[in-house]
C-alpha cells in the first residue's frame, strides 16, 4: 500500500470524490432503491441555491493541522497509559524498598545494640 517512502501524498481526495487504487479490484457501485431516489422540486423559476464556496485549504496546512491533533491526542493517550503502568510499578518498587530498608534497619539494630550490652556486659566484669 505504500511505496516505501515517508512523504504524504501530494494531492488528499474529498469525502465526495470516488478514488479507484490501481491494485484494488473494481468495486459495483450499489444500485439506488427507489425511495433512494432524490426527485428534485418542480422549478418556480427562481435559479437554485448555489452550494457555498469554500476557500481551498493547503494541502500542507491541512496534513500539518491533523498530524498536530494526531500527536496531541497520541501524548494524551500516552501520558495516561504511562501513569496508570507506573504507577503500579513505582507502587510495588517502593514497597518493596521500604521493606528492604526495615529488615536491613532491624539486623543493624540488634548488632549495635548487641554490641553495646556487650562492651557494657565486659565494662562490669572487669570492675
């Protein structure tokens, strides 16, 4: 489907506009029902509504227009999957941190304080 370039394409068809791939097959148009069928109003002489004429859009402005919604919508979406992952990880790491920090906390603990009933211990041998 692409041809192995990163460009956009030079020219962006309308909603309106039928576009036939050159490697896609042929595909029939569907047949209008008859109540699919617009019967126009019989003329009173009036001209009919012209359709509004719209100032033509760059083709660059309007490619540089979705990619920037694009790319907002991309950093939103982004910005809420990396909160909701990280925040069950940093959960679980600090967890496990703390938990980490409390059994090395107990075991220096007993070792000061066995050291310190120690000395004491020999400080009253020794009198």
């Amino acid at each position: 489907m692409s041809s192995g370039t990163n460009q956009p394409p030079g020219r962006v068809p309308t909603l309106t506009e039928v576009v036939v791939l050159p490697d896609a097959p042929a595909v029939p148009m569907p047949v209008p029902l008859e109540a699919d069928v617009i019967v126009p109003a019989p003329s009173t002489g009036a001209t009919p509504p012209q359709p509004q004429q719209t100032t033509p859009v760059d083709d660059e402005q309007m490619i540089e227009r979705v990619l920037a919604d694009v790319q907002r919508q991309v950093d939103l979406m982004l910005e809420y999957r990396l909160r909701e992952v990280l925040t069950t990880i940093l959960t679980r790491a600090t967890d496990s941190v703390i938990r980490d920090a409390r059994s090395e906390l107990a075991s220096t603990l007993r070792d000061v304080v066995a050291r310190a009933v120690a000395q004491e211990m020999s400080r009253h041998r020794s009198r």
